[in-house]
C-alpha cells in the first residue's frame, strides 16, 4: 500500500471529503429554505371543573355477561 501523502492521492481524499461536506451543506440550507413553518394556535384548556362529579358506577351484570379471559382494570389510567 502507497503512503497517500508521498502519492499524490489526498488531493482525492480532500476533494471527497469537501465535496460530502458542501454536499451536506447543501442539503441543510435546501431544508430550511422549503420548511414551510405553519402557525401553530395555542391550546386553550378548560380550568372550570364541573361539579357532578360523581364516580361512575359499575354494573356488575354487565361484568358477568362480558367475561372473557382477560381482566380489564377497574380504573382507567
């Protein structure tokens, strides 16, 4: 194997280096230019809390008709 310095080949090996490098560079600058930003709206979240807020009552009929193999959890989390 020939020392590439002694050579003449890192002119290659620098020419592929830049060329990823603009090539790179270039992809970047593409990106952000066709990034089309849209306006994101603010999320207004409801803070009144209801005053029925009574626990959901369970059937246990319905438990019975809908078994299965698996066990569902009594609370949702």
């Amino acid at each position: 194997m020939e020392n590439p310095f002694e050579s003449g080949h890192i002119k290659n090996y620098i020419l592929s280096y830049v060329s990823v490098v603009v090539i790179m560079i270039l992809f970047f600058i593409a990106s952000t230019l066709f990034n089309d930003v849209k306006e994101v709206e603010k999320k207004v979240f409801d803070t009144n809390i209801s005053k029925n807020s009574s626990p959901i009552k369970v059937v246990k009929d319905t438990m019975e008709v809908n078994s299965s193999r698996f066990k569902l959890l009594d609370k949702a989390y």
